[in-house]
C-alpha cells in the first residue's frame, strides 16, 4: 500500500486531498497543527492516522515522520492568509504568512525528500501554491509572494532531487468553494460575481483540486516535475476576455 502525508488536512481542501488519496488505496497521515482537527479529520477517513505538528517546527514534522514512516507522497498544503494593504498591514502578519507558506513548505518538503533520499526509492511531492502566485490580488498581504516564491521553489526542488527519483510538482488552485475561499464566497452577491469571470461557469471544488494531486503523485504523471498546474476553470488566463471592445468587433455565435 502506497502512503501520502498531507499537511493542513484537517479541513478544506487538505481534508479533500485526504479523503481522494484513502479513496484512490493509499494510507494516509492526517498531519495538523491542531490535534482535535487532524484526529476528527482521521477518524472519518478510512486508513488514516492523525499526525499533530506546526510545519514551521522541524523538530515536530520530523516527530511525524517517525510515527508515520517515510511516504511516497508528500503533501504540502498548509497555508495562512493574512489580509490587508502593504502600506498598513502588521509586519508580524506579513512574516507569519511568509513562515508558513514558504518556509513552512520548505521545512517540511526538505525532510520527506531526505527521507525518500535514504529509503532509495523515489517519491513525489506536490505543494499547493495559488492563482494569486500568477496573478496579484489586491490586500492579500504576503500571500500572493509566497505562493509564487513556492512555485519557483517547486522547480529548484525538483531540479535538485531528480536525480534521486524525487518528482516535485505544485498545484495552484483557481476560486475554490473550500478552506480560504469559503468565508469570500459565504457573501451570495461576491459569490455570483466571481463565478460569472470563470470560462467553465462554476467555482471549484476541493475535490476538483485533489484529483489533480493525485495525478501529480501518482505513476500517470511518472515524467511530470517542476510544474505548477492550475485548477482555476481557466480564470487566470481569461483577463482580456473581461475587458470592453467596441460591438463592431465582437461576433455572434
């Protein structure tokens, strides 16, 4: 049996990740740094174990890897958001964001990729970066630039572990109707006006996400690395379709 650990799975689009993954036969480690989160979130799934750590602590993710055993997927998905203007926002919030999101990521890629190193046998690792890592998003504070600096990082990891058979890709989520996305889609009158701007006409599902990781982990994407692939209804592409031009120029279908 093929194993996954997915960080931040308690809930939202980690839980999804881990649900999708126990579906697909894999045991799978629940890891969150709240405990009460990642053993609900483990009971309700089949062939999962809850793993308590904070992703910025290398100590406790190392703790979680010698419960769990080294896995043949790692899973980064633990992510915070701190919203606000660059000019106001607390630098406490902006280094938050940056300490989790990225180094975070780092800390804990770094220690299952070492693992994989020693066991010899390969592995793959996905981190969740973001729309907002190709595209700004006004008053989102760090966020954005972390997920970007996550995506470069994705390639750099990738290039460094190829050649211990270590595939390391990333996944950007679109307008997700889950985790950070839930409270901004909560507001109906939002909620219709952002899934009016998406060329497939509906928001994303937390599952829609989690397929695409696991075929990111799995042996279908066997010479796929480096990669950050969108899950976003192709919104992030679709600017210049939003922008006016004169009716003379627009055809009928």
């Amino acid at each position: 049996m093929k194993s996954m650990i997915v960080t931040g799975a308690g809930a939202g689009i980690g839980r999804a990740i881990a649900e999708c993954a126990a579906a697909a036969g894999y045991r799978v480690g629940v890891l969150d740094v709240q405990a009460a989160t990642a053993r609900a979130a483990a009971a309700a799934i089949p062939s999962a174990e809850p793993l308590i750590a904070n992703v910025t602590q290398e100590a406790e993710i190392e703790a979680a890897l010698d419960a769990f055993g080294t896995p043949d997927v790692w899973v980064n998905n633990a992510g915070i958001v701190r919203f606000g203007a660059l000019a106001e926002i607390a630098l406490s919030d902006f280094r938050a964001v940056v300490d989790v999101n990225l180094t975070g990521s780092f800390v804990a890629a770094r220690a299952a990729a070492k693992r994989m190193i020693v066991r010899g046998q390969g592995g793959a690792i996905v981190n969740v970066t973001s729309m907002n890592g190709v595209v700004p998003g006004s008053n989102a504070g760090a966020y954005g630039a972390t997920k970007a600096a996550l995506a470069l990082l994705t390639q750099q990891m990738a290039i460094e572990w190829g050649r211990f058979g270590i595939r390391v890709n990333a996944v950007a989520p679109g307008l997700i109707d889950a985790g950070m996305g839930a409270p901004i889609l909560a507001d109906p009158e939002v909620r219709r006006a952002r899934e009016s701007k998406v060329p497939l006409g509906r928001l994303g599902s937390a599952a829609d996400v989690a397929r695409v990781v696991l075929f990111l982990a799995s042996d279908d994407a066997a010479y796929v690395t480096g990669q950050n692939l969108l899950v976003d209804g192709g919104v992030t592409h679709s600017i210049i379709a939003q922008l006016p031009r004169p009716a003379s120029m627009e055809k009928t279908q």
